[in-house]
C-alpha cells in the first residue's frame, strides 16, 4: 500500500504545559521523487490533544504571517491558536528534512557527513511534494502548505515543489481573510478538502467563537458517492452544542431504533477509516490494516453477506468458505436427525419394557 520502498522519518515534540502534541511523518520514495509530509490528527485518548483543538485564540505575541510572493507585501492574520502552535513545535525540524528531500538528499541522513545524505548524483531529480492529514492533522497540512507557498524563506527551496495539499475532516484554520490571501497566491499549489457525509469536524469552530472559512476545494461524500461541493463549501455550525449533538448520535446510532432517527451530524462520520475505504480504488479494500491486496473481481458480487470489511475477498476463497458452511450445515442436520431417531428409540423401548 502506497510507497512500498521509502524512507520514513518522524517528527515529534510533546509538551502538556503549553498544549503541544504535535507528531510529523515524513516519506521520500526509495528513487526520492516522492515525498510525503503527514500529521498526525487528533489522539482520542490525549487530553493535550484535544486541549489543542479548543484552544482557538490565546495571547502568543506570534502571529501567523500570509505574504505575497509577487508584490512582497505581509499582513498578519489570526489563525486558530492551537493549531499554529503544533506546527510551529516540529516546523524546524520538519524544514529541515523537506529541504534535503527536495536536495535529492536522504532525510534520514545526517545533516553532513558522508554517506547517505550526500547527493550521489541526484541533483537533477525535481522531488514531488504532498503534504495530508487528517483532523487535527489536516489543519496543521493545510498551514504548512500556506506558509511554504507564501514564506520568502521557503517559497524557492521547498514551495516551488509542493503539488498538492490534501485534507481530511479538517476544521477551519482561519478567517475569510486567510482564505481571500490564498486565491491571490500566484501559482498556488491546490488545497484538497474531503468531507465525509455528516462529519461535524469541518463546520468547527463554532460560530460563537468568531469568523472562520475554508479555503481551496472541497468534496463532499454523500453516502454513495463524492461530488465537488466548492461552490458551497461547508459551514461554521451554530455554536458548540452541535458537537455535542453529534456525539449524542453517535450512542444512539449503536441502537438499532434510534439510529433511524435523523440527526444533523454524526460523531463517527469523522473516524479515519471511513476516509479511507471511500477514497480507495474501486474494487479494492485499501484500509489502515494493509488489505490492499484483497481484491473481488469487478461485476461479480459476493454470493452471501459479509461484514464490509471482507466484502472483496477473492470470490473463489469466498466460495470455498461458502462449501465449508453448506457442508457444515449438512452435517449438524444429518446429527440432528439421528439424535432424532435415537430419542425416538430410546423412547420405544422404554415404553415397551414398561
């Protein structure tokens, strides 16, 4: 699945007094014309982290920076507190790595010293670079991406080689402000948002805490397929009870009556791995598990009900398991049916000794 020969190198810096938890992944492909920044989203079971998802405006006298590449101008803007400071934690050490990826070097390497990290005759590869997350993730991706298409320090080195920023279940990073600079960037790297059906996540923060707006395009899934929503992108929701609302609907989705009920949102749209199946190839079952390499041929439907997870089992494996329930079936019948008629020996013999 995915780069079967990279090098991965992880970036991480966690401090519970000022909120961070923030973690960076970065893949180069094994010939180093792919590279890969992803974040890690929000830690269910990480207070820091979700600390940092609320933490929407604080003090720090560090403002995030849009600057316009062609007229040289700056403006600061006010971008959610929490998550520029998670980027900021590991953004040194994450540039530090880019700049060496798009150098054909190895991340991995030291920053001199010969071996690995020397060029080896690379200087003529033009590296890709991608940067995704997810959640919590994809907010941090998508102010990397603004700050390497705008920053004079690392528009040439680093930003001139980004493809594509790609988001999912992403919370809004800052106001339309934020959002009208990145339509003037000249030559900007598109910024992808996904949105699975009802996932409460990109309508955050709520309205109640001030002005936010997505920027970039965005695709909306429906339940059945994904169509572009751009024109229409999703919303700030009313004010943090919605959350709420959402979560609440998660519990009653587990309860077969209550989970006809229609709700605005839903909790469980957000997991990661609905993402993931509804993003995969079709005919696939690419999953955070490694399924990739289950395939079902196309137009050929399994013969009896699976749980989703197995629905692209090679279908003479499925007709195998199939035979092995049949016969089974069978021969719990054929012992049925002779305890059945050892009951009814048993009982005539009784009665005729009596």
């Amino acid at each position: 699945m995915g780069l079967e020969e990279n090098n991965c190198r992880i970036v991480s810096e966690s401090v519970d007094a000022m909120l961070i938890s923030s973690t960076a992944a970065i893949v180069q492909s094994s010939d180093k014309k792919v590279v890969i920044l992803a974040y890690r989203g929000t830690e269910p079971s990480n207070i820091m982290s979700w600390l940092t998802d609320v933490e929407i405006y604080s003090r720090d006298a560090a403002k995030f920076r849009v600057s316009n590449p062609r007229t040289g101008d700056s403006g600061a803007v006010d971008l959610h507190a929490g998550f520029y400071r998670n980027v900021r934690a590991t953004r040194y050490e994450v540039l530090r790595a880019l700049k060496r990826a798009m150098a054909g070097q190895s991340i991995l390497a030291a920053e001199s010293g010969p071996g690995e990290g020397d060029l080896n005759g690379s200087r003529h590869i033009t590296p890709a670079l991608y940067i995704t997350g997810h959640s919590l993730g994809g907010a941090m991706a998508a102010i990397m991406g603004i700050m390497l298409m705008t920053d004079p320090q690392y528009k040439d080195s680093i930003g001139n080689n980004l493809r594509a920023v790609y988001t999912f279940g992403q919370p809004m990073i800052g106001p339309q402000a934020l959002a009208d600079a990145y339509e003037k960037i000249e030559n900007s790297a598109p910024v992808l948002r996904y949105i699975y059906r009802r996932d409460p996540v990109p309508h955050l923060p709520p309205r109640q805490t001030g002005g936010f707006a997505h920027f970039g395009r965005e695709w909306h899934h429906d339940g059945k397929d994904w169509k572009e929503t751009s024109a229409d992108p999703a919303r700030q929701m009313r004010d943090i009870l919605g959350l709420g609302q959402a979560a609440l609907a998660f519990v009653a989705e587990q309860n077969p009556i209550l989970r006809r009920v229609p709700v605005g949102s839903l909790l469980s749209d957000h997991f990661p791995q609905h993402y993931v199946e509804r993003l995969a190839p079709p005919g696939t079952l690419i999953s955070e598990f490694g399924d990739d390499q289950l395939i079902l041929p196309a137009g050929d439907p399994t013969p009896w009900p699976m749980p989703s997870f197995f629905r692209r089992i090679p279908q003479d494996v499925v007709k195998m398991a199939q035979g092995v329930v049949d016969n089974s079936g069978r021969a719990v019948q054929i012992v049925l049916r002779a305890a059945e008629n050892v009951g009814r020996a048993v009982g005539s013999t009784v009665t005729r000794q009596t």
